[in-house]
C-alpha cells in the first residue's frame, strides 16, 4: 500500500505522505487522459477510397467541383478523408472496360459513373463494389436496377428520364417554332431508352398537328445521311434523342445542320451551346451533387440494393438566341421568359 511504512523512510511525515500521495495521483490522471489523445494522433484513419469513372464528364469541370463540394459538405473533403480516384475516357467508349478494371484493382469502396455507358461498364467490371450512377437515362429500360423504388444488386443513383421528359421538350420545339409542323426526330435504335422516348413522342405529336419522321444514327457514318434525309423530307427542324455516337460527333452534326439551316433541339445544353437553338434538360452540376449524397450514405455503411433511385429535381431550358437570328426564327416572348439560360 502507498502508505506503509516499508515504503517510506521513517522520518518522513503525515503531511509529506499525503503530499506525495496526491502528487502521485494528479500525475497518474493527467497520464490516463493523455494516452488516447497521443493514441489517436499516432494512429489516424486512412482516408476512404472512391472511384469515378467518367465517359464524357471531366475531373475538372463543373459538375466534378460540385461533387467535390458536396462530398465536403457531407464530411469527406478530398485528400483528408476521401481519396478520389478519377478515370476519364474523353467520349472514347472503347477505354471504359480498362478504366473501369483499374478502379477494381485499385479496391475502390464505391464507384460512381456518370451516364449509361459508363455505369454499364462498371457493373460488367464488378458485382460487388457499390456504384451510384449519376446521369442515366432510363435505369429500368438498360436493366441497372430491378426497380426505382428498391434497386437490388450494386446499382443505385439518379435517373435523368430521358425518355420521360421528351414530349416536354418537342412541346417546348413547338412554342419556340409556333408554325413548326414537320420535325425530324434522329435516334440510334440501339439505345434502350430511344424506343421508349420515340413513342412518346409519336403520342405527343398526334395531339400536336406535327409529323414526325425518324433517321436512324447508329455510327458516325450514319450522321451525314440522316441530314441529308431530314432536308429530304422537308424537315422544318430536328430533334435529336441523346447518346451516342451524336454525342461525341456533336460538332460534325451541328456543322451539317447549320449549313441545312435546320434548328437543333436536344436534351442536352452542349449542343444548344454549340449551335442547336433549344435544350430542355435536367442540371448535371445538381445531379453530381446529389450523387455525393449517396457515396456518403455508403461509405458510412448503407447498402445500394437499399437506396431508391432519384428522379430530377432541376430541368432547365437552354435556348441560343444568336442561332435564332442566323436563322432567321423569331422566338416568342412567352417562351424567352420561361428561359433558365438565353445564348445571346
């Protein structure tokens, strides 16, 4: 015992006893509270490890910036506690299947994929490491998730619903172009979603007075006939059905539009940006930022067969006044005014 006398020389006193005892035990306190905080600075946690496989996204644009800044807002700012690891095919679909291997090997705790290609890629890659998609057309009609509600598998994210909002978007082409009656609606057959958004729009149309007629994109090659047939069919405009290969060869189309004098409306801003006249689509920065939501939900340990997929909560309409003018097209007021973003 601290105070036996075998312990102590016999001339020390009660007091200095004492003294010492409390001495010893505000030491032995202050040592005990000490320990885990010099632990726990020796020790830190690694920083959880997240892949992004981009097909036409870059890690440097905007919508990479808002899913960063979201990330942070969750509590996982990059290079603290989160290391991101980005893989960017540039529009060149044949990289994927690499860039989605690399992930694998590199044992990413999630994956998260910007549109259809790229999620597909993933989940061909891996059936085990959770993916969020982030800008898919039709989750359902390309077979990522069994359902929206309750997604099954490692798949989950945000659908963009393509095929959903097209009639939206020919109506929208309709009050941008009052006398519109003929359109030429391009699509590539091969992709899931266009078979559903091409009988919307043919319901859409019936109740509309317009006449479709559809040409078919399915390679690069295909992109100069098809114009040449819109013009044929004396198409007043075209409405394009997103993806590839028209995405990638965006410029090569809008150059053959432009020198057809036929306005281009899309579902994406690129192409309005580029030269089309209207887009109406959903916001990719928004839907970046949402994806981070579910990236943070997983690393701290929900399952993605557990998270419902997310429908857009921001659609905005694009429209490119200065090609209205070369055009010779005088857009209404009424739907100036409706516009989210007006190319002067």
């Amino acid at each position: 015992m601290l105070d036996s006398p075998r312990m102590f020389p016999v001339a020390l006193t009660a007091v200095g006893l004492d003294m010492d005892r409390r001495r010893f035990l505000g030491t032995l306190g202050v040592s005990l509270i000490a320990t885990p905080a010099i632990t726990e600075a020796q020790a830190p946690s690694s920083p959880r490890r997240v892949g992004v496989l981009l097909a036409h996204l870059t890690p440097d644009g905007k919508e990479a910036r808002a899913f960063r800044q979201a990330l942070r807002a969750a509590g996982y700012a990059e290079g603290r506690d989160v290391t991101l690891d980005w893989r960017s095919a540039g529009g060149d679909y044949a990289r994927l299947p690499q860039l989605a291997a690399d992930l694998v090997a590199r044992n990413v705790e999630v994956i998260v994929a910007d549109i259809t290609v790229a999620t597909q890629t993933a989940k061909q890659a891996t059936s085990s490491i959770p993916i969020v998609m982030a800008i898919v057309a039709d989750p359902l009609g390309s077979r990522l998730v069994a359902s929206l509600a309750q997604p099954g598998g490692n798949v989950t994210g945000l659908s963009i619903m393509m095929a959903e909002l097209a009639p939206k978007r020919l109506q929208l082409l309709k009050e941008a172009i009052p006398k519109l009656a003929r359109v030429a609606v391009v699509w590539n057959p091969a992709t899931p979603w266009h078979a559903k958004a091409a009988e919307n729009l043919k319901a859409m149309a019936a109740t509309s007075a317009l006449d479709l007629t559809f040409a078919n994109v399915r390679t690069p090659e295909d992109i100069a006939p098809a114009v040449a047939a819109a013009t044929r069919a004396n198409a007043q405009a075209l409405y394009v059905l997103d993806g590839p290969p028209l995405m990638t060869h965006r410029k090569t189309f809008l150059d053959l539009t432009a020198k057809a004098r036929l306005p281009v409306s899309s579902g994406e801003m690129y192409y309005t940006e580029e030269g089309g006249l209207i887009s109406y689509e959903t916001n990719y920065e928004d839907h970046l930022r949402r994806s981070a939501g579910y990236v943070a939900k997983i690393l701290k340990g929900a399952k993605p067969a557990d998270l419902p997929v997310e429908q857009p909560t921001k659609v905005e309409l694009v429209i490119n006044l200065r090609t209205a003018r070369t055009l010779g097209l005088t857009i209404p007021p009424s739907i100036l005014a409706r516009a989210d973003q007006i190319i002067e």
